[in-house]
C-alpha cells in the first residue's frame, strides 16, 4: 500500500508505535533491515501495510528461546517424571508440564487422554508465553513443584488403598459364597440383611 498524504503516513506510524509500544522487546535495526528485505523479496505491497509490519516485527517465541507448542508437549510427555532433574528447555514448558498434571502426562495411555492433556497442556503453555511476550515474569516454581510431587504421592497412596478396600470387600462375599454387590445402594441392602439375621458379618 501507498500513503497518498503525509496524513496518512504520520498516522500509520502513529498506529505502528501504539503497536510496538505494548512489545515487550523491540527488534534490532539489523533485525529490521532483514524483515524489510524479506517483505520486498516475497514481492508482497509496498510499502507493506502497519499489519503486516507488525506481523513481521513482532517478538515471536523463538526471540524468547521458547520451543513450539508440539515440541514443548513431547518434552512434558518425556520428562514428567523427572522435573528436578531434568535441564528444561524453557521454564515455560517446565511450568506448563506442572500446571498439566505431572501425574496425567506420566500416566496417559490412550489416545484420547493424550489428546485431552495436549489441549490441557497448550492452553496452559500459550498463557505463559503469552505473559513473556507481554513483558511479564514466569514465577519460582520450586515450592510448586514440590508441592506438586507431593500431590502425586498423595493421589497413589489414595489409589492404593482405595484398591486394597475393594478388594478386601470382594474377599469378604466371596468367602460367603456371594458374588460382589454391583452398587452402593445393593451393599447397604445386602449388610442391613445380614444385620436383621443377626449373622456374623
């Protein structure tokens, strides 16, 4: 596009300004110069229009050393298990893996649960990357990643022994020559049976 008044050119920098003022970083004149020659060797409109130069000079997540989404979801996927150790590409993918469930992406075996953790995931990694790209700060995630960890070993032991309970109760009817009840409902109505028999439950 063309300016056909110096109107119209002062307000078109006026309108990148306002633009680039909310960047968290601004490009380099080299980077500059390079983006230009990239607008005139794709052989689009010029001079190039305030989107497409925003487009082309806005910081993007390589600027910020942040891998693409899909990358980042196969590094969780990899490294759930082990967060404190691992050299995380970015603290960002750290921190989305955490907000995830470190326990879910460890544990997902179909295709549908990883499809959930995946938009679960890319949600929670885009909101962080977002909050660079915008001039904020990621938080210190130690205390949550403990606390996450804890979480997980809470969440097994809950699981355990939810599993040891049924199992004892299966045990318990099958030693009266009974198969399991198949609800709540039927359990209560099978002990207030043997409790009106006076049987030895």
């Amino acid at each position: 596009m063309s300016f056909s008044t110096n109107e119209m050119l002062q307000l078109a920098k006026r309108e990148l300004g306002f633009s680039m003022a909310r960047w968290s970083s601004l490009p380099t004149m080299e980077s500059l110069d390079m983006a230009i020659e990239e607008i005139k060797l794709e052989g689009g409109n010029w001079p190039p229009s305030i989107a497409e130069l925003c487009r082309i000079f806005k910081p993007s997540l390589k600027d910020f050393g942040l891998p693409e989404p899909e990358i980042a979801f196969r590094e969780a996927c990899t490294y759930a298990g082990r967060i404190m150790e691992h050299h995380w590409s970015h603290q960002a993918v750290m921190d989305a893996t955490t907000a995830t469930g470190s326990w879910d992406l460890r544990h997902c075996s179909s295709e549908g649960e990883r499809y959930r953790l995946r938009k679960v995931f890319f949600a929670e990694y885009e909101a962080l990357c977002n909050r660079l790209l915008e001039g904020g700060e990621l938080d210190d995630r130690v205390a949550l990643l403990e606390s996450d960890e804890m979480k997980s070993d809470i969440r097994k032991a809950q699981e355990a022994s939810e599993r040891k309970a049924q199992q004892e109760a299966e045990d318990f009817w099958r030693t009266r020559g009974e198969e399991p009840p198949k609800s709540t409902e039927e359990t209560i109505a099978r002990i207030k049976g043997i409790l009106a028999e006076g049987g030895d439950a």
